[in-house]
C-alpha cells in the first residue's frame, strides 16, 4: 500500500509502491487521477482540466522543495492547491 501525500476532489498524490529514483536525484511522486481509469484520455474533458492543474502543481511543489521531503510537498501542496483549482471555471467541475 502506498503512502497518500495530499488527495482532492481532483485526484490524489502518492509515493510509489516501488522505488524508482531516490531523493537525490529528485524522487518520484505519483497522481492518480480522481477515478481509477486505463488511460488519462479516457477521462471527461473538465476531470482531465482538473488532474492536469494537479499534476501541475504537485510538480511545482516537488521543485520548490529540498531533496523531495515527503511532508514538505505535502503541505505544499495543501497550500498552493486551492488557489489552482479556483482557475477552473465552475462550469468545468
């Protein structure tokens, strides 16, 4: 079982169950989009908008962080989250 890092209505980010790269060399995070699905494009248009701000975010927060501390992106990503997902028209949820 992995780790849950941050989850939203959008998605969740979590460790790997297996160890790809290690924190020196910028670690590995994993978003599963908001429902299980084979493939991201089988996702309606407003869910693969919302995943995709996710990624993007978590990506940002692993950038910003020393060494991909695991708590440190966490709470980043709590913080910064909010403010992203407000750039989705209401329309789109």
């Amino acid at each position: 079982m992995s780790t849950v890092l941050f989850t939203c209505t959008d998605g969740e980010v979590s460790l790997p169950h297996l160890l790809l790269c290690d924190r020196e060399d910028g670690g590995h995070l994993v978003v599963h989009p908001p429902r299980e699905v084979w493939e991201r494009s089988l996702l309606p248009p407003a869910e693969l908008a919302a995943w995709s701000l996710l990624v993007a975010a978590t990506g940002k927060t692993m950038l910003e962080t020393t060494a991909g501390e695991c708590q440190a992106i966490a709470q980043a990503l709590a913080r910064i989250w909010p403010a992203w997902a407000q750039v989705l028209p209401d329309a789109a949820r």
